[in-house]
C-alpha cells in the first residue's frame, strides 16, 4: 500500500475537517487492501484499540461540549461507516476468489503423475521365470558371495580342472585379511543346482534368476555383473529328451510360435552330455542377417544332463535319479529381443535408454 496517514498527535485537536481527512486516507487504504492480512492491518490501524479513529474518539473528552457533540457525531458517523466499508471489501475479495476457484474446471483431465517402470533385465526375468513356471518350474533364488564349494567343487568342478579358468572370479577376502578365502562372488548361477538339490528330494523343478560376477574386461558383450537364470529338473525318467521339449517350448514362449532350434554338443564339466542351444533368427528367419552374424542362428544357452557326480555329491541315487540343467544370459536375452547393441547399456543408469522399455 501506498502513503500511509499518520496517527492525529496529541496537538491535533479532533475536529470534524481532520476526520474528513481521516476518512479519505481510510477507504483509499481500504480500496488497496487485497488479501485477509492487509484487510485486518487496516482494522488495527484505524478501528483498533490504539487505531487513530479510536484516539479522536477518545479525545473528544477535552473539546467544549457544543464542538464535542458534532465532532462526536462524526467521529462515530465515521466508525460505522468504515466497519461497513471494511465488511463491504471483505466480501468484494471473498467473491473474487471465489469467482476463481470457479473457474477452475474440474472435468479436465489431469496431469499425470510421473510412473516409473520396471527395468528390461527385471521384464524379461519375469517373462522368462513365468515361461517356466507354465511348465511347473518353481523359482529360487540363492546366494551372490558363495562358496567356492558350491561355485565350483559341487558342479564336478576341482581345484585343478582346467575348466576353472572359464569362470574369472572375484574372491571375497576372508576375515583373517587373507586375500583368498573359500568365498567369491558367484561366476554363475549353477551353485543353486546342489542347494537345492541338498534341501529337497526328487523331483526337483526350479529356476534360479540372479546376479553373477566375472573379473574381466567389459566390452559390448560382457560385463563384470550380469544376470543369469539357471534351470534344473530332476526325477526318475528325466530322459534329454524331455529337456530338448521343455527348452523348446521356453523359446518359442519367449521368442515367438514359429521359432526353430537346434542344440550342439557342448562341455560344462556339471552335465555330460553338454549342448549348447541355438534359435533361428528371428530377424532374417534363418536367413542370415547382421543379428546372427550371417549363420542364421543365434545362442542363447548352455545345458545338458545333469553330471552323475554332482547327483552323487548331493546324495542323490544316481541310478534312480536324472535331470537337466541350463544357464542363459539374461542381458543377452533381452539384448535379442529389443535389439540393444551393448551389453553397458543396462547398467548405465541413463533414464533415456531405461524409459523406452
Ligand atoms: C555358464 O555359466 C553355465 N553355468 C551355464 C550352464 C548351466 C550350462 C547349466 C549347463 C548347465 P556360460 O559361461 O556360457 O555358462 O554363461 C552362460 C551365459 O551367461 C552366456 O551365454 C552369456 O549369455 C552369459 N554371460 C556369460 N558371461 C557374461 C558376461 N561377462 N557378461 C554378460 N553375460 C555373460
């Protein structure tokens, strides 16, 4: 607000020219109040207990008694008017906001909230762990630092067999400070095989999504954490067979009705026999294409028949008892389907790469 009167001092004698004054600074501040804070500012300054119409009101007492009754006249003349006045603009203000809020259009849409989705490695381990569970596959999970019992040993892997070297590890340092312990951070996700196996009698029928770790180089392939799903079925009759079946309905799940596959021999020293499984490409059908690097197929998984020893190590009647196992990449998976170039991509954080899926 503007230029503000000044309190009447007590050498301004009330008379009826100074509440003329009084009045014209009064609803010019009044006209200029616009919100409830400045309305009750001006209440205070003029209509208070210390306000300056209550002070020439109070004065009054000291005029002659003919002057005291016309200026006392005007002074409350004065009073009502500005009470009426200071009701009049509160209602003014009280309906232009209102008149506001009405204008507000409620039947509009509104403004959507920002909603965050699921990231595509988490997508496509659950469209690959529901593939399964349609066939009765049951998933756990297990254990990223592991025992090197688990990681290796149990999978018919010894200290000396030469197949270590496939899986770069990264050792978690034992307590004592010592760099090596009988801890690492998995190399994949086959140490479920004898946990699961250890825990639960035949027949067995699990997948085991999660993390792994690798101590190597990251290119647009490989990265030093990825995602694996590990898959094994055990009971009496498991024939390869039944794996070669089961992988196919998985694939065709995932990849499309019309998909092809074919399986090639393969050595992990946890199954024997080993295979590798490929899809035609879905992208030039079989043709050969950049995708499948002109063969017209694409891998996408390691399997085979559960290896009698690591039936054995965990108890199991080798005799009575086979299955089969498989491990696939879930980033390479999910770089098939969306046709992602590099492996990096997912693990970058980059909001514009995340938000497409
Ligand atoms: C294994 O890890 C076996 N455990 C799979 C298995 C399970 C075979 C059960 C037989 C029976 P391999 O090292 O090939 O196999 O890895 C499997 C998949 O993991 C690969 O095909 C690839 O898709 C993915 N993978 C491996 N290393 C990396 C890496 N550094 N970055 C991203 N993905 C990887």
């Amino acid at each position: 607000m503007s230029s503000r009167s000044e309190a009447p001092s007590s050498s301004d004698a009330p008379s009826e020219g100074l509440i003329e004054t009084l009045r014209a600074s009064a609803l010019a501040e009044l006209g200029e109040a616009s919100d409830g804070g400045e309305l009750d500012e001006w209440r205070v300054r003029y209509l208070g207990r210390k306000g300056q119409l209550t002070s020439i009101l109070r004065s009054l007492a000291s005029l002659p008694v003919e002057e005291r009754r016309t200026v006392g006249a005007a002074a409350n003349q004065l009073r009502t008017a500005l009470e009426e006045q200071l009701q009049a603009r509160t209602d003014e203000l009280r309906n232009a906001l209102s008149t506001a809020a009405e204008q507000l259009d409620v039947t509009l849409p509104g403004r959507r909230g920002h909603r965050g989705g699921l990231h595509p490695v988490t997508q496509t381990i659950r469209d690959i762990t529901d593939a399964f569970a349609a066939m009765g596959f049951q998933t756990v999970e297990g254990p990223e630092v592991e025992l090197e019992r688990y990681n290796f040993d149990a999978l018919n892997i010894p200290a000396d067999h030469p197949a270590r070297d496939l899986w770069d590890t990264m050792w978690v340092e034992s307590p004592d400070g010592e760099d090596r312990s009988d801890m690492l951070l998995r190399t994949h996700t086959s140490p479920m095989q004898a946990r699961v196996m250890e825990k639960t009698d035949p027949p067995v029928r699990v997948v085991v999504p999660g993390r792994c770790y690798r101590y190597e180089a990251t290119d647009a392939t490989h990265e030093w954490c990825f995602h694996q799903i590990e898959g094994l079925a055990v009971d009496e009759g498991i024939s390869f067979a039944d794996m070669k079946g089961t992988l196919y309905e998985f694939a065709r799940r995932i990849f499309g009705s019309e998909r092809k596959v074919r399986f090639r021999v393969d050595f992990f020293p946890f199954v024997e026999p080993g295979a590798e499984m490929a899809i035609d490409c879905f992208k030039c059908n079989g043709g050969g294409c950049n995708l499948c690097k002109q063969t017209g197929w694409i891998e996408i998984l390691g399997a085979g028949m559960v290896h009698p020893k690591v039936l054995e190590g965990v108890g199991y009647d080798s005799e009575k008892y086979t299955g089969f196992a498989f491990g696939m990449g879930v980033e390479r998976i999910a770089m098939l389907r969306h046709g992602i170039d590099d492996v990096r991509l997912f693990a970058a954080g980059d909001l514009r790469f995340l938000s497409q899926f």
